[in-house]
C-alpha cells in the first residue's frame, strides 16, 4: 500500500499490484490514466472520484483497465 498527497506523483512510485491510497476529489482523466499505467492492484480514493458537481469521466480509465477504485463512504 503507497499514500500520496498528489496522484500523479504518486503513480510512478507504485509497483505493479500495489494499492495507491489518494485524496483526490474530482479524479481526471490525466491522473486516472496515471494510475492505470502504473497497473496498481486497486486504488483507495479518501474523497469522491466523482462529486456530481461537474461531469467527470476520469475515473474510467481505472475501472476499464480492471483495477478496483473504491471510495472512501460518504456521511
């Protein structure tokens, strides 16, 4: 398991099946792809991937390429 303050810095440090734990509200595309090639074993996000508040289609390339994003739960 690897924590980052920054998504796409913290891509590059994983190995392949590690767990990137983020707090990366709004996840986009750029970072999500960041996370797909780094072929992380899941990714852990403290904050919504997606709010609603804008249409947001980041979190995509993750899901697609297989690797579990879980989202912390909302109160």
């Amino acid at each position: 398991m690897r924590f980052g303050q920054r998504t796409k810095a913290l891509a590059p440090r994983l190995k392949p099946g590690e767990i990137a734990v983020i707090a990366h509200p709004d996840l986009d595309e750029v970072a999500a792809d960041s996370l797909r090639r780094a072929r992380g074993g899941g990714a852990g996000n403290t904050a919504p991937s997606i709010s609603g508040r804008d249409p947001n289609f980041g979190p995509f390339p993750v899901l697609a390429a297989g690797i579990p994003l879980l989202d912390a739960p909302r109160p």
